[in-house]
C-alpha cells in the first residue's frame, strides 16, 4: 500500500486522496486506494514509467489518447506479471 502512496505523492494527488477519505468518511486502506485510482487515476502506464505524469480527468479523454498514441499501450498480461503497475490498469 506504501507504494500506491508514494505513486500518489509523484503524481501530487496524495492530498485529494487524503480529503477524498475524509469526505467519504472512510478508511485508509488497500480498498480504499483502490476505488480511489480506478475513480480519479487515469494515465497511461508508458507515460508514468518515463515520469511523464500527464493525467486525464476522466475515461473517455484517456481512452482517446490511447487511440491516438498505440505506442502508451501495454499488454495487460505483461503488466499484471509486473505487479509494481497493476493498480493502473484499466
């Protein structure tokens, strides 16, 4: 879970994640992290290893960049073997 914290803090997002918590009046947990990437995390995994940490407001503008730029897609399968990126799968 530290990691999930400390790739937060890279894409300066741990604060939002802190009130997103304190809003909904949750826990910090895995699960918590968790909703929190799959609801407010969008970027491609290509772009975060090169610490290009272009984020996307929602899914759909994501999505298109991926279209747009097939060289920022990477094989899901690959990615799960890796576990240190799995969290921003999609």
């Amino acid at each position: 879970m530290e990691s999930y914290k400390e790739y937060l803090k890279r894409l300066n997002k741990l604060n939002e994640y802190n009130i997103f918590l304190k809003k909904s009046n949750k826990k910090d947990n895995i699960t918590n992290i968790k909703l929190f990437y799959n609801k407010y995390i969008f970027i491609s995994i290509v772009d975060f290893k090169e610490k290009n940490y272009n984020l996307f407001t929602n899914v759909k503008t994501f999505k298109r960049y991926l279209k747009e730029n097939t060289k920022k897609k990477k094989k899901k399968n690959k990615i799960k073997k890796e576990k240190t990126y799995r969290i921003f799968l999609r």
